[in-house]
C-alpha cells in the first residue's frame, strides 16, 4: 500500500514539474522605458544619469528602447562612438523627431544622443550593449561602423542621413 501512495506522489510530482515546465517563459523581449520617468531629456545629474539607469538593467538581443520626450522639444540620433564621444550631432545616422521605440536584433552597442544644440554636452547622451540573448544562434559580425539591424516600426519613419 505505501508503494502505491509513493508512487503516485511521484507520479504527481513528476506531473507538477513538467506542467511547470510547459508554462516557463520563453525568451521574449524586454520592455524598457528610457531613463524611466525621467524620460528623454537633459538629465539633471549629467551623463551619468542615464550611465547609472544602463547599469541596473541588462540587455539583450531583441529587447525594445522607449525613448519618451515631447516631439519639437526634443530628439533622438544614434550614432556612432566617435559621434558620441565627442557629442557632434551633424550626420546622425538615425534621427527621430517624435518618441521612438526601437528594438535592437544585433548584439552590439549602440549610441543615442540628441541632435538639439548642448543636449549632448549636457549629459543627453546614452550608450547600451546589447548582449546576444541565449535562443538566438550566433551571426556573423558586422562589417560596418553600424549594423543596420535595428528595427523598429519608427527606424523606416526615422531620417536616415
């Protein structure tokens, strides 16, 4: 009698673990907010604002950017790591004039500023590494300063210069 009551504890729990398993997440993108309620703006606290909000979180492949700030007060360029490190603004690869939301299929780091005269200067600056997430297979790396898979329904609505 006891061998049939362990066995079915066993078959129980055996049950348990694999409707458990069945109900695991899959690897789905991560929503982040920029800067979260501060948004998109001229951080009060410099550049490290956004260095410090990058730090808490870890990014991968697929993950989704919101960049939230008022469209004509504000703007979004990526660009490249010389662009960024020197803060200059006039050939962005990408520029957005209203709030973008990208998502990033390249484990890569991009580079984010905004284009408006001393924003960059002032801090309005963001670098962030995507790391390759662990259901993606490997891809070749790119060739070119910027690889040109980050998508976005904005990325086609964006100002390629």
């Amino acid at each position: 009698m006891n061998n049939i009551i362990v066995n079915n504890a066993v078959h129980l729990v055996i049950a348990a673990v694999a409707a458990s398993m069945m109900m695991l997440p899959t690897a789905e993108a991560a929503l982040y907010t920029v800067g979260d309620d501060l948004g998109w703006t001229i951080p009060p606290g410099g550049a490290a604002t956004y260095a410090a909000w990058a730090a808490k979180h870890s990014f991968v492949v697929k993950d989704i950017l919101v960049f939230n700030f008022s469209a004509g007060e504000d703007d979004l360029a990526v660009v490249t790591k010389e662009d960024f490190d020197t803060c200059n603004t006039t050939n962005p690869l990408y520029e957005f004039e209203e709030p973008a939301t990208l998502q990033f299929l390249a484990s890569d780091t991009f580079y984010f500023t905004s284009t408006l005269a001393g924003h960059c200067s002032k801090g309005q600056k963001l670098a962030i590494y995507f790391a390759p997430s662990s259901t993606d297979s490997p891809s070749p790396s790119p060739t070119s300063s910027f690889p040109l898979k980050l998508v976005s329904q904005k990325i086609m609505q964006g100002t390629r210069t």
